[in-house]
C-alpha cells in the first residue's frame, strides 16, 4: 500500500495549491465506415501537475453492430497528458497510451450458433486542445487500437475512431 500511496502524495504535493481537476466527456465516431456516433468516453485528472497543464486517466467505450450478426466492443484504458503548446489562442496537445479490450461475437446467417472472441491490445490517441475561457476548452482527435486480427472479428489489426470533447477545469 505504500508504494502507491507515496507516488501519490509526491504527484498531489508538486503545486498543491495550484491543482484543479480536469474533466473531459467525449463522443466517439467509428470504428466502420458510416457507423456514426459511436461511442463516448471519459478523462479525469488533475491540472497543473508535473509541469505539464493536465496529468489524467481516461476511458472510452466503443460498440459496432453490422446488420445484427456482427457486433464489436472496445473498451480503452489510457493515462494522458496534456501540454500547452500555442499561448494565443490558448492550444494544447494531448496524448495518451494504455491498453485496448476487445469483445466479439459473431451470428451465423442461417442458424442461431453464436461465436465470441476477447482479445488485448494498445491505445493510443492523440488530440488537439483549443481553450475558449481558462476554464473550458473544446479537444478533436483520434485514437488508434492495435489488436491482432487472428483473435478477433474485425479486418484489420489497427482500429482508429475520431474523437471530440469538452474539457472543464475547475
């Protein structure tokens, strides 16, 4: 217990006073073609932290249904940073890096058999901050799972999905 409880207190006593949580709900589109408002997603952390302008953990959940037979999840887990990078208009960058759970099944077309596929693998994404007041701010990106095809339904081995948010520091 201690060795997660002094990183902790080492990272929240960095600027203590300076601290303000940072919250970014998000919507996804993709991961197929015209599949449309996908999914959502979620960040929370902490900003003014590590000499960085957020320090958060994210989440996102995506869900793909093709004609009622093939249907695909992806769940993400990430850690992310973001970093001022223009001062007027306010811009920053985020990335993040975690891991990818994937969840499949898929219908015969003529019969009731049911096939399921889990399988791991690694998210990244990358989106660009545009600050509107110094507590709001608008963010766009994309984020790419890496998951082999050979343990899952889907065509390929890299999925990409657009991503746009709000993000809220107070």
């Amino acid at each position: 217990m201690n060795k997660i409880l002094i990183p902790l207190l080492l990272i929240s006593s960095t600027s203590v006073f300076a601290n303000t949580i940072h919250i970014s709900p998000e919507i996804k589109i993709g991961p197929y073609e015209s599949s449309g408002i996908s999914g959502a997603g979620m960040q929370l952390g902490l900003t003014d932290t590590l000499g960085l302008d957020a320090v958060y953990v994210s989440y996102s959940h995506t869900s793909a249904e093709f004609l009622g037979i093939h249907k695909d999840r992806l769940k993400t887990y990430r850690i992310g940073a973001q970093k001022q990078l223009v001062n007027r208009p306010k811009m920053s960058l985020q990335l993040e890096a975690g891991v990818v759970e994937y969840t499949g099944q898929k219908r015969s077309y003529w019969g009731s058999d049911v096939q399921t596929m889990e399988a791991k693998g690694v998210s990244i994404s990358a989106s660009w901050v545009i600050a509107v007041t110094d507590n709001i701010a608008f963010r766009a990106g994309t984020d790419f799972n890496y998951i082999d095809r050979d343990k899952t339904f889907l065509p390929y081995d890299l999925t990409a999905t657009i991503s746009t948010g709000v993000v809220v520091s107070f």
